[in-house]
C-alpha cells in the first residue's frame, strides 16, 4: 500500500471519496486534514480500491502512529477490511472512530478484531445551525445582550463591517490572528502555533478547499474572524475562530454572524471537540449542544 503526503493539491483527486460521506467527526472533513497536515503530524493517504485511506504520523516521533476510517462511496467498510488493510499497512491501530461506525456494524463484529476503547476528549459538540443563529430563549440570554452591548457600540455607530474573506483581505486576518497571538502572551503554546500554520494554509489556499470564512472588520482593520468547511450532507464544521478580545461582545457577534452567513441551509454544526480542556469545555457547553459525537480507538487484536 502506498502512502503519499497529503497537500492542498490532492484536493480535487481525494473530493469524490468524500461523496456523500456520513462520519460525524469533525476530522473526516477534507479540507480540515489537509491544512493540518504537517502540523504535529504528517497526514498522508493512500487509495485503496474504492476507498481512500489516511494515517497519522507524529512529526517528533514518527513511530506514533495511526489510521482513520477509510472513506468510500460505496460506503462503510467491515471490520475485517479494517484489520486486512492495517495489517497491508504496518499500522496497529485507527483513531478518531465515530460511535455511528460502532453502530453501523455492530460492536461484536469489531471486536472480533480489535480492542475498542472510548476517546473523551475528542467527543465533538454538534449544534442546530438555526439555535445558534437566532439564539433565542431564556438559556441564550447573555449571548444576546453581549451581541446587543456590541452592536450599540460598535455596529449602529457605522464602526463595523462583516465580509466574506477572499484573497483579498486573507492576509488582513492573519495579521489579526497574529494580533491574537500577543494578546496571548506567555500563554502562546506549541498547539496554538500549530494551529496558527493551520490557518495560514486554510486562508492560502481557501478557494481551492472550497472553505467559507466570515471577517469582522472594526474602524478597518479585521478584529475577527471564522473559517468552515462542508463534513457531510446535513452537517458543517466551524474550523477555526479567532476574535480580539478588546472588544466586548465581538465574540458573540462574530459567533452568529458565521452561523447566519456561511453554509445556509445546512441544519447542523460541528464545533469540534474540546481536547479534554475544562476551559473549552464551559465556552462549547454554554451555546447548548443538541448532539455529542463520540470518538473510538480500536487496536488490533
């Protein structure tokens, strides 16, 4: 089996295999794995038949090391194609497995091959798109005079635009994440310069992934901004979410403005998971998830 570093040119060969797909994690989005590829970790591919196959390679220690599930038109494949094609690969394990494929074929059948074991901290967070985007009810309350505070402030006074990011204004958000990073401080850690690389890739090549992104420009200069990407048929994912926090409310206001602008009609949102972090835990909790997506490892037996 031939495995090949994934990069943004691979996008529109890999697209098909992404057809349709039903994984509920936001990992199995397309242009996610590809603008954190080489971030951490090596993200590489191999074609498989009818599927497409991709493994994880820490960068600091490549013998860390593990597959996802294999994405195919045809549809989910069986336990025993899991374990022949890990065993072909010279990898033991597969990370990042939605409880649905456990669902789907059944927990006996995959434990005929493998040992499962549950992944907490990479249970994702999923939100009704409509929820979010009104934020109406008692239980958003503070959501909506945070969003008021803002627009009285800022937005009614004429200070404040909101654009979709083109190439045109990619390097202005940078500038803003960067901008962030000070904020930062000492707190800047070596995930958030990871992730800082995952979004200078994301904002390059960000017609070619066919992501949506959402800037808040204040006095003229971007104080904010959001990047999301399709994950299947009924479900997008907000990727990535920076904002200033110099501005009371503009979290908030850059929060429902995404979720009004980008990928309309799509019922439900992804918020990615909250890597075990109690902080990030109580800011995904406070918007109410509808849905929590667990994740699996499975290690062969």
């Amino acid at each position: 089996m031939e495995f090949e570093l994934l990069q943004p040119k691979h996008y529109s060969k890999l697209k098909p295999f992404f057809a349709g797909q039903q994984q509920a994690l936001s990992i199995y989005s397309l242009p996610s794995l590809i603008v954190w590829s080489q971030c951490i970790v090596d993200t590489l591919f191999a074609v498989e038949g009818d599927a497409v196959l991709f493994a994880e390679r820490r960068m600091d220690d490549p013998d860390r090391k593990h597959l996802l599930l294999p994405l195919s038109p045809a549809g989910l494949k069986s336990p025993q194609w899991l374990r022949d094609a890990a065993v072909a690969a010279g990898y033991r394990e597969y990370q990042y497995v939605p409880q649905s494929y456990l669902e789907g074929v059944g927990r006996a059948e995959i434990e005929k091959f493998f040992v499962v074991q549950e992944q907490p901290e990479f249970e994702d967070y999923v939100y009704r798109s409509s929820d979010l985007a009104g934020l109406a009810g008692r239980h958003y309350a503070k959501k909506r005079n945070l969003i008021r505070q803002f627009e009285r402030d800022y937005l009614s006074p004429g200070r404040v635009q909101v654009q979709p990011i083109t190439t045109a204004n990619a390097a202005e958000c940078l500038a803003c994440l960067d901008g962030w990073r000070t904020e930062r401080g000492k707190d800047w850690t070596d995930v958030l310069e990871c992730e800082r690389r995952a979004i200078e890739a994301a904002l390059k090549n960000l017609e070619a992934l066919e992501l949506q992104g959402l800037a808040v420009i204040l006095d003229g200069k971007v104080q904010g901004f959001g990047i999301g990407s399709w994950l299947k048929p009924d479900t997008w994912v907000l990727n990535f979410e920076k904002a200033t926090d110099r501005f009371k409310g503009l979290y908030q206001f850059l929060d429902q403005s995404c979720v009004q602008r980008l990928f309309p009609g799509v019922p439900f949102l992804n918020k990615e998971s909250d890597l075990g972090d109690p902080g990030l835990a109580k800011a995904k909790q406070s918007y109410f998830p509808v849905a929590r997506v667990k994740s699996y490892k499975l290690g062969l037996r």
